[in-house]
C-alpha cells in the first residue's frame, strides 16, 4: 500500500534546514502599479539580517498609534530577517518569515509563517511590500530546493508547503498571498523538471473570509 501525506503522522521528525548567510541581495525599483517601466515609486535595497535591533525599533516606532499594523514585537530580536533600505541606513521595511520542516515516513512537510510584514508609513503604497515579499519567498524556495536536492532519493519523496500568517489584517492577508504564489510558481516548475509531486496549500484564508484554505498539487 501506498503512503499518503496524512499517514503516520504520529511517526515525525523536525528537520533544521541551513540557514540563509546574512547578506545585501539586490536593489529593485518599486512601484504601485505592480510593474516597473520607465516610472516607478522608489529602489530600495533588499536584504537578509543585515538590520539591528536599535533599527528595527526605530522603524516600528514609526507605525501611527490608530493604524491597524500588527506587529510581532519578538522580530526585534537578533534573528535574521528579510529587509528594505533607502541606502544602507535607513530601514523602511522588514519580512519575518519562520519555516519549519518535518519528515513523515513518505513525505516531507514545509510550514511557512508570516510572522510580521511591516513597511514605514511614507514608503506605503510604492510596491515595497510586495517585492519585499517575493525576494524572500524566492531565498526560502533556495533553502528548500537546495535540500530537496540533496536527497538521495528526492523523485520518491511526496513534499507540501503550507503557507500561514500571524498577520490576520487586510494587508498581510495579502502579503500572505503574494508568498504563496510566488513559492506556489517555483515549486511548480522544480516539481516539472524533476518529475515529483509537490502540494501547496494556504491557510490563511479563513481570518478574513469564510472561505475554505486553498490548496493545489504540481506534479
């Protein structure tokens, strides 16, 4: 009999994927229009742990006290993160990803939660959000295809991803979103190329929409 993804779950091991080396990744313009042609709203530069903890409360500090940010206040912990800069000193937004991988018997789960996805208030509304998003869904897919490839039987091995958010307002539901389907985009193709199955499912939907989570299967 085959193994499903739902079978021994009792029989799980937690993984720890290497982690990402702290580094600048590239600069990108940004706009509200979602492409960049001639016009665009602002460059900023993205990075990986490059921020402090003097920088990352400076930059909540900005938030306004009647907004609707919710932010994860143990981000200004010394873990690393994803970040916007104007320059190199001036931080104006930051992407706190967590991922947690587990092996069953014939499967291999990857769990994502958005923990805190936060832009200043007078870079809002320029893209930065959203290309912030995909430039660390795209290093995240690095870690995961790095390891996927390592296995000494990876063809044999049944994978799914599960996107969350502990940001349950409009905005990181989207930002939510926009990771999903960028990891959703680059799973398919790896599973196209190298003939395996990969499960993506959201589960983030139901905080703002009774809506069922959504899930799909690339193979």
């Amino acid at each position: 009999m085959t193994a499903t993804l739902d079978d021994d779950l009792d029989r799980e091991e937690k993984i720890p994927l290497p982690e990402l080396e702290p580094k600048y990744f590239h600069a990108q313009a940004c706009s509200s229009l979602g492409y960049v042609f001639d016009e665009y709203d602002c460059v900023p530069i993205f990075s990986y742990g490059k921020s402090s903890v003097e920088q990352r409360r400076a930059l909540f500090d900005e938030s306004a006290p009647d907004s609707d940010d919710q932010i994860d206040y143990s981000t200004l912990e010394p873990n690393h993160v994803y970040e916007a800069w104007i320059g190199r000193g001036d931080l104006i937004g930051m992407c706190h990803v967590t991922l947690t991988t587990i092996k069953y018997t014939e499967a291999i789960h990857f769990a994502f939660d958005l923990e805190t996805i936060f832009i200043a208030p007078r870079h809002r509304k320029q893209g930065v959000a959203a290309v912030l998003c995909k430039t660390a869904a795209r290093k995240e897919f690095d870690r995961i295809a790095n390891f996927i490839m390592s296995l000494p039987d990876h063809r044999g091995t049944q994978y799914k991803f599960i996107v969350d958010s502990d940001v349950r307002n409009e905005g990181g539901i989207k930002m939510a979103q926009t990771f999903f389907d960028e990891l959703s985009e680059m799973f398919f193709y790896l599973g196209q190329s190298q003939g395996f199955k990969v499960e993506c499912e959201e589960a983030f939907n139901d905080w703002v929409s009774p809506l069922q989570s959504k899930t799909e299967t690339f193979s």
